[in-house]
C-alpha cells in the first residue's frame, strides 16, 4: 500500500510536510506499525525486512544430561536470523552420552548448519555448539588439540553450567 500527498494535505503528529517528502525532524511517532515489511536499501525480495521479534525460549535436555536449573534463554529474531542465549545451571543426570539440548525457538534452516561457543565451567573445557539441520536442537563439541578435530563434548565433560549464545537461520 502506498500513501500519496498532495497539495497541502497533513498526517496528525507530522510537520513540514511537502508534496517531495516529509521532513521528520518535527515530528513524534510512537510506536508506529509497519505490516507487510519494509524496504530497506532497495525494492527487491532480498531487501524487504518482514520480521522482528524477541523473547523468551525453554531448552530441553535431550541428550547427555536429564535435567537443569533454567536460568535464561532469550532469542533475537530479525528476519530469517535468530540469536538464542542460554544460561542454565544445576545440571543432573550427566551420562556418557554426547549433550544435545533442544528447545530452539525456530527450527534450523533446511540444508544449513550453524555454530556458536559456550562456557560449562568444566575445568577450562569450553565448547561448541552445532544446530541440527532442520531440527529445533543442537550439540555440543570441544575442539581436541592431539588431533585438530572435534570432539562429542559428553554430559559426563560438564560441570554445573552453561552459558552461550549463537545466531542461526529459520526458513520462516
């Protein structure tokens, strides 16, 4: 939808209002809604910003651990991009198995694959995390210095916490 000015026509809350533009310098909008998207650098797909959005998520232990305190878990949405923060404490059920927590407030882009680091005071052990194509999960690695690949970070490697952030891709 666009919106055309003629003449001397006015919006409420704006001034100096010419038929060339509006000069906003004078003008106070709160809270303004945009439906549809906006346009910003350009009038093409790849240019249209049809998202924001923030909040909370709740993380689920899937795999290497059976529970945990929750402490925070917020995310970011700007378009196709999520950036999830977790913070969780009082970790139980630590086993053997390679730690997955699920839970993401978007489900990971098809074909796509992102990563992000975390802190689990764990004797200095900081880890990985790795989304799970197309999943709403991801695990955890720690880099291993004896063969330059990475290692299955287990529930067994962790200590009372985890606190990390990182950014993936959505299709929605």
């Amino acid at each position: 939808m666009a919106i055309t000015i003629n003449g001397s026509g006015s919006i409420a809350g704006v001034t100096n209002l010419t038929t060339t533009g509006v000069a906003l310098e004078d003008a106070a909008l709160t809270d303004p809604a945009i439906t549809g998207g906006i346009y910003i650098g350009g009038t093409g797909a790849a240019n249209k910003l049809d998202d924001y959005e923030e909040g909370t998520w709740t993380p689920t232990a899937t795999a290497g651990i059976t529970s945990f305190t929750l402490q925070s878990a917020t995310y970011v949405k700007i378009g196709r991009a999520v950036t999830v923060t977790l913070y969780v404490s009082n970790i139980s059920g630590n086993s053997g198995s390679s730690l997955g927590i699920g839970g993401l407030p978007f489900t990971v882009a098809t074909g796509e694959y992102f990563t992000g680091s975390f802190d689990s005071a764990s004797d200095g052990k900081m880890g990985m995390m790795r989304t799970l194509n197309a999943s709403s999960g991801f695990n955890a690695y720690y880099p291993n210095a004896s063969t330059n690949l990475r290692t299955n970070y287990l529930g067994t490697d962790l200590g009372d916490h985890i606190i990390g952030s990182f950014t993936y891709f959505t299709n929605s």
